[in-house]
C-alpha cells in the first residue's frame, strides 16, 4: 500500500508571493488533515478534511485555506506568504476521524524569503 | 488553552539504559493520548496511543506508555533502548470536547553506542 506522498518536497517563495500544497492520501483513507512543523512553535494543527468538507480548523489566519477532493485528495493554500510561513507542511491521512492511526507524509519544506 | 508539555527537550543516554519522557497535558475532561516518534530521515509515525481502558499501554519496538489521570500525565517509558532509538518523540493529545490535536514540541533522543 503506498503511503501518503506530498508534492512538492521543496518550495521557495518570496513574501507577498501564495503557495499550493498537494497531498495524496492512503487509498482508502477520507480523513486528512494538515500541519505546520517550526522549530519555535513544534506542530501545530491547521486543518482537517473529510468528505470534501472541512471538519476542523487550527488556530491560523484566513490566509490559510485547504480543500479535498472528491478521491479524497487535498491541497492546502498560503495566501500572501510572510517570512513567518517558512515550515515544513505535514500531511497526515486516517480511514475517517483523526483518532484513528494517522499516517503522515513525508512533508513539504516551504522558505520564504 | 490546552496545552501539551513535554520536559525534556534533549535527552542522551547510553545503550541498554532505561528511557522515561515526560508528557503532561492541561484538560479536565476525558482525552485520547497519543506518542509519536520521527526517526532521522523518516516519516513521523505512531508509536502507541491510549483511548480508554487498561491505562498501561504497549506500543511498538518494546515502547509502553501510561496514563495517570491524577496527574494528567502519560509518560513513554522503554526498559533498555537501542542506538536505533534515536529519534524525536512526539506526545499529542486529542481532547474529547473536539478533534483537534494538540501537539507537544518534542524531545530529542539521542542513544550513544
């Protein structure tokens, strides 16, 4: 079974500049949800997806945006990137609710310069 | 806000030495626990996850985890570790009023052979 695969590895960007993530989760899973990794602040939770709806939201502006798709697919957006942006994005998809084992992606490292 | 505080930001110990990280979380109600584990060059996966039930978990690669309800604790233990058991470890809690997981910053295991 492939695991969860996120494109692309490496993103470098300038301030005012936006971003797409994409995540292609398990086959099977509907769950997926996103995270930002920073050495100051760890990880945090951004947002959760399943059924094409999101289901739950992190506490970040509104400069960050997700979608799903309807093979469960995801793509998250960073609006007007500032230098505080510069993380690595985690994707992490489960069968249906975040309590169920999550498998996470190997990420996507974003600088922001 | 809830909140997840790991102690211990960098750990090194020697092989065959016994392992305790600390985890405590800050929520009166009921939560779903969680250890995870990054080893270098690898993706971020779980090692054990406590829901409800027996309060002493076993989880993989000889890992155990419990559960103090009193002191809103769930700290990983390993009797001896391995060189191989370097890696970052990761407590996160799922609180049960919402599915937002709570991320704590980690702790950095390093094993000298």
């Amino acid at each position: 079974k492939a695991g969860v695969t996120q494109t692309p590895r490496y993103l470098i960007k300038t301030r005012g500049q936006q971003v797409t993530l994409s995540c292609s989760p398990i086959s099977g899973h509907r769950s997926v949800s996103w995270y930002q990794q920073t050495p100051g602040q760890g990880l945090q939770f951004l947002f959760e997806y399943f059924s094409e709806t999101q289901r739950n939201k992190g506490n970040f502006p509104g400069r960050f945006s997700g979608r799903q798709f309807s093979n469960s697919r995801s793509e998250m957006n960073v609006s007007t990137l500032e230098l505080g942006d510069s993380a690595l994005y985690l994707c992490a998809s489960s069968s249906v609710t975040v309590t169920d084992t999550q498998y996470f992606g190997p990420g996507t490292r974003l600088t922001v310069l | 806000a809830q909140s997840v505080s790991q102690h211990n930001h960098h750990v090194i110990l020697s092989e065959a030495a016994s392992l305790e990280l600390g985890c405590n979380y800050s929520y009166g109600g009921t939560v779903n626990l969680f250890w995870y584990v990054q080893y270098p060059g690898q993706h971020l996966q779980l090692l054990l996850k406590y829901f409800s039930g027996d309060p002493l978990v076993k989880g993989i690669k000889g890992f155990e985890a419990e559960f103090i309800k009193s002191k809103f604790s769930f700290n990983l233990r390993k009797p001896s570790v391995q060189w191989s058991d370097t890696a970052e470890y990761f407590c996160a809690v799922i609180p049960d009023r919402d599915d937002k997981i709570i991320f704590g910053k980690g702790t950095r295991l390093h094993i000298l052979p």
